[in-house]
C-alpha cells in the first residue's frame, strides 16, 4: 500500500466497505468533499480523506441534553 492509498480512500473502497454500488460511493465522495471544500482544505475528485470519512461514518455523537435535563 503506498502512502496516498493510505491517506484517502477511493470509491471501490467505499463501496465495498459499505456494501453499496461504486455510483453510489462516489456521490458520497462529493458530498464529503464538499464539505471539506467548504472548510478551506483542497481535495481530490473520486477519493477522500480516509480520518475524515471515518469521522463521518463511524462516529456517532451523544445527543444534546435540554436545558435542565439530566
């Protein structure tokens, strides 16, 4: 695996690992890169950051609790 391999992640990766049609992963290429795109950083067409996708995918944040909730 070189180095570039490592650091982003390609379509045929994704949808492998999510089990779903390499269209399908490339839409969700774009609209992660657009958000990257949107926070200043420069991306690649048909490949995304491997940290950033994980961050997307795998993390599941708690919810919010209101205002007197404990």
């Amino acid at each position: 695996m070189t180095t570039q391999s490592k650091l982003y992640i390609t379509a045929s990766e994704l949808a492998e690992l999510l089990g779903i049609s390499v269209g399908h992963a490339y839409k969700i290429i774009k609209k992660l890169n657009a958000e990257l795109d949107a926070k200043g950083y420069i991306t690649i067409t048909g490949r995304v950051n491997r940290e950033y996708f994980n961050e997307r995918v795998y993390t599941v944040k708690a919810p919010e609790k209101k205002e007197g909730e404990q």
